[in-house]
C-alpha cells in the first residue's frame, strides 16, 4: 500500500506542478496528450521499472470504494440550474441529441450488422463491446464517467488502454475538425436557410459569499460515507450520489462550484493514477477496424445533430460548440467557441459541465441496451 500510494501522490503532484507552470511548449504538450492520459501511465511505467505488479494492491479497493463515488458527486455538483436555464432550449436540444446519438449508435450498429464477422467475432467473442460503454462515458461525461462505467461493465485493463490511446487521438483530431467547422457556419447558415440568432447573455450568479472550501469538502466526505454504509451497490451508490450532486448544484445558492470543480478535476487524476498501476504495457492491442468504427461513429454523431440544428432552425455554430462540449468537455468547448464568438464561451462551459454531469446515465443506458438486444 505505502509504494502504490507514494507512486500515485508523485504522479499527481508532478502533474498538477507542470501544469501549474503555464509554460507554452507544456501547454502543447498538454494540448496533444492529456493530463489524464500521462496520470495513467506514468504509474505503469513506474511500475514496470521497478519490475512489480501493483494490479492486487489495497489503494485499488479504496479507490472504487472512496475516490470514485466523490469524483462523482464533486463533479454533479458542480452544475448551476439557473445558469442551464440561460443557455436556452434549443443549443441544449441540439446538445443532447448529440449524446443521444454518441450513447445509441453503437447499440444500434451492433444490432443490425450481428451477423457479420466483424461483429460476431470482434465485438462478441473478444468481448471488445465492453470497451464501447467507457467511449460513452468519455465522448459524453469525461473521465468520471469513463472511469464508472470501466468498473460497471468490468473492461479489461488491455482494451481500457487501447480506448484511452485512440480516443486521445480520434479528440485531437476531431478538435481541430471543430475549429475548421465553426469558422464556416455563417456560410452553412445561409446554405441551410437558418437565422443564425446569438443567445441571451449568461445570467450571473448570486454574489453572495460562497461555502467556504474546508465545508464543502467535510459535506460531500459525509454525504459519500452515509451512501457508502447504507447502498452496497456500486452501481446504486453512483446513481444516489448523482442526484444528490445535482441537488446541490441547483438548490444552494452559495455553493462553491468553482472548489468543487476543482476538487474534482483532482479526484479524477489520482483516480487514473491508480488505474495505471493495474496496467501492463505487453498487453497493449490497436485494431484497424475497430478504429474504423469510432471514426465512423464520431462522424455519424456530427451529421445527425447538424440534421437536428436544421429542423430546429439553430445556429450552425451551436453544432459544433455541442460536439466538442460532447467530445472535448470544458477545455475544448469553449476554445472552439471562441473562433466565432467570444461571447459564447460561457454558454459552452455550461454545456460542457452539463455533459460532464450526464455521461454516467447515458453509459448505463447503452449498457442495459446491449444487455437486452444483442448479449
């Protein structure tokens, strides 16, 4: 326990220390491969050179059991009501229609080609559907999400790094597709016949002295031991504290969503810290077809929510802004945005933390719909 643990701290702390320097060349480094992905492998890398096996270590039992579930509720909680609310209904439709399509695609893929090799042998007997639920809770919710529902479908520590490595690559390419693709929706809105029509402005939030940040944390410490003693499921105890995370959020006026975000963005770390030292390099597999059918999805996903912004007569730039706070989140988002409107930027962090906050849900649809159709 005291070598894991002392390998995940460092890890951690380096990380958040290079990225606390706001030097450019780390910030491109950043940019191309993330934070999350080098508190992944870091770990394994440690571990491989130290030539032990850290996959049975007690931190693991503690990270699902403590860190994951507070992941969970930090990052729930982090989402304001009222600022959901000045978003508007249309970008939030456009928004949803996109994690709708990301959650059902491969469901409906696998149930209709079943028959093929591909689909049979691939995706069944090598059991890499389970890889599909962690890409929903990625492309939607994040790392949170990715993490909750590895451990809900059980995907193996192999398969869980070949969906880090070609989501890294298949985000950073699709980023710089989304920069391409705003630039040009006023051209798509006149093609398209839509009046592209700018949002109300961001609502701002009571000034009122927020909850200090030594309060927050002792509250959602205590809220995730009472759930933790009373639901013995994992599955339930994510659910429960998801609610409870949203009622915090949209109910206490003061509450610190800026620690809180925070805290959980430093959860998430330690959490993919600790899942690295499970991870054997030897085990690393790439699949052609199986990169094939993400960039056939990802693609889908974007042709069906510009179909949706058509019917609804919104802005083509929200498209892409939905997108990449689908696929990207809250660094992304609203980098993007800024290529077309400065002023759009906080509407896309809302959309973003509002993906974060569903990811879960929408991985446990595609799961219990794969249980029922196809398995």
């Amino acid at each position: 326990m005291i070598i894991p643990g002392l390998i995940t701290l460092c890890t951690v702390l380096l990380i958040l220390f290079l990225e606390g320097l706001q030097k450019a060349w780390i910030k491109k480094i950043f940019n191309w491969v993330p934070s999350i992905l080098f508190a992944y492998l870091i770990p394994a890398g440690l571990s491989a050179l130290l030539n032990q096996d850290y996959s049975e270590a007690t931190i693991h039992t503690y990270s699902k059991t403590v860190l994951i579930p507070l992941a969970v509720l930090a990052v729930m909680s982090s989402l304001s009501l009222v600022q959901l609310k000045a978003v508007g209904w249309k970008p939030i439709a456009v928004f949803v229609s996109g994690s709708f399509w990301i959650a059902l695609f491969p469901v409906g893929f696998l149930f209709l080609f079943q028959n093929t090799s591909m689909v049979s042998e691939l995706f069944i007997d090598q059991e890499v559907w389970k890889a599909l639920p962690p890409v929903v809770g990625s492309w939607i919710g994040g790392s949170t999400s990715q993490l909750v529902l590895k451990e809900v479908v059980a995907c193996s520590e192999a398969l869980f790094l070949t969906v880090l490595v070609l989501d890294n690559i298949l985000v950073n390419l699709w980023t710089i597709g989304m920069f391409q693709s705003i630039k040009k929706s006023d051209s798509l809105n006149r093609l398209l016949r839509i009046n592209g029509l700018s949002p109300p402005e961001l609502i701002e939030e009571s000034q009122q002295k927020k909850t200090a940040p030594v309060l927050s944390l002792l509250l959602v410490l205590g809220l995730v031991f009472c759930v933790h003693v009373t639901i013995s499921s994992f599955v339930g105890k994510i659910v429960v504290l998801s609610f409870i995370g949203l009622g915090l959020g949209f109910f206490i006026k003061s509450w610190n969503r800026v620690f809180i975000l925070k805290l959980g963005s430093i959860l998430i770390l330690i959490v993919m810290a600790v899942l690295g030292l499970k991870l054997k390099f030897s085990l690393i597999r790439f699949d052609p077809a199986f990169m094939s059918f993400l960039v056939v999805w990802l693609v889908s996903h974007f042709i069906f929510i510009l179909g949706v912004a058509k019917v609804l007569k919104v802005n083509v730039a929200w498209v892409p802004i939905a997108s990449m706070a689908n696929v990207g989140g809250i660094a992304t988002a609203p980098a993007v945005t800024a290529a077309y409107k400065k002023e759009w930027m906080p509407h896309a962090i809302i959309l973003a933390v509002l993906s974060m906050a569903t990811g879960t849900f929408w991985g446990l649809l595609t799961i219990q719909l794969f249980r029922f159709f196809i398995l």
